[in-house]
C-alpha cells in the first residue's frame, strides 16, 4: 500500500513538475516575442524620432535663434540676442494695444474688432514674419526690422496679403 501511495505521489509529482516546465516555457517564448516586438517598435520609434529632428533642423534654418550669422551681427554690434529677441517681439505685440487701427496692419478689420498681431518670427537680424487676424479675417505679413542709432526699433511692413473669406 504504501509503495502504491509513494508511486501515485511520484507520477503526481512528475506530472505537476513537467505541467510547471510546459507551462514556463510558454511563459518564456511569450515574453521573448513581446521583447522582439517591443524592440522592433523601438526601433521604429528611433527611426521616427531621427526622421522628426531632420524635419526640425530643417524647419529651423530661417530662425534667428539658429542663424549664427544674424546672432553675430547683433553681437558685433553690442546686443545681449538672448534678450533682443524677446524684446523685438514684445515691441511688435505692444502695437496691438494701439488704439484705433493697427499701426503696422494694412487691412481694416471687421466691424467692432481691431486686426491684431498674433504670432511673429525673426527669420534674421533684418526679416520678420507675422499673422494677424480680427477673429473673422485673417492673414500674414512680411516685414523688415532695424535697429537705429538712437536704440529705437523702426519696423516697415514689406509684402501682406489677407486669406480669402469663404
């Protein structure tokens, strides 16, 4: 009887420990393919990421703050550029607090509203690009920027045209 008893008990044991190694085998080849996937989208991921910085540095070229060029003008001439462009861009939004219309936009704007500028970017040490809109019309405009002798910011608006109302 109690060979019988230690022999179920054996087979019991086998079953369970060859149920156990099965089972963490399974375990094992799922994990390995969940770290395979996992890689490949990593390495989908880092081919993005690469393909988005191209895409910056790229968008980035006509920026003051990445043109080495501009930045050595304003230097050379004896400005602090981290805080120049701040202020070249206050000084624009400071003209939307002008009473009446819009010093530097060229469109009237729709009845009761006043054109604003909403959004600017210093190409370089003298172009200056610009959006404006009244919340009804809207449009874009291209300026250009110096810097007198006196300290004074002068800008003159070159080119400008107003998108099509729909």
């Amino acid at each position: 009887m109690k060979t019988k008893i230690f022999m179920y008990l054996f087979i019991f044991a086998l079953l369970l420990v060859l149920f156990q190694y099965v089972n963490s085998k399974n375990i094992y080849q799922e994990n390995i393919r969940k770290v395979e996937v996992c890689e490949e989208h990593i390495l989908k991921l880092k081919d993005s990421i690469a393909s988005l910085e191209d895409q910056i540095l790229e968008l980035s070229h006509f920026n003051l703050e990445r043109n080495e060029d501009a930045i050595s003008y304003f230097e050379n001439e004896g400005y602090e550029v981290d805080k120049l462009i701040p202020f070249i861009k206050d000084e624009l939004y400071k003209l939307n607090e002008v009473k009446g219309e819009h010093p530097l936009v060229p469109y009237a704007a729709n009845e009761g509203r006043k054109m604003l500028i909403n959004t600017v970017k210093l190409l370089n040490h003298k172009w200056i690009i610009a959006d404006f809109s009244d919340g009804v019309f809207w449009g874009e405009m291209f300026l250009t920027y110096e810097i007198t002798k006196e300290k004074e910011l002068k800008f003159n608006v070159v080119e400008s045209f107003l998108y099509p109302f729909d």
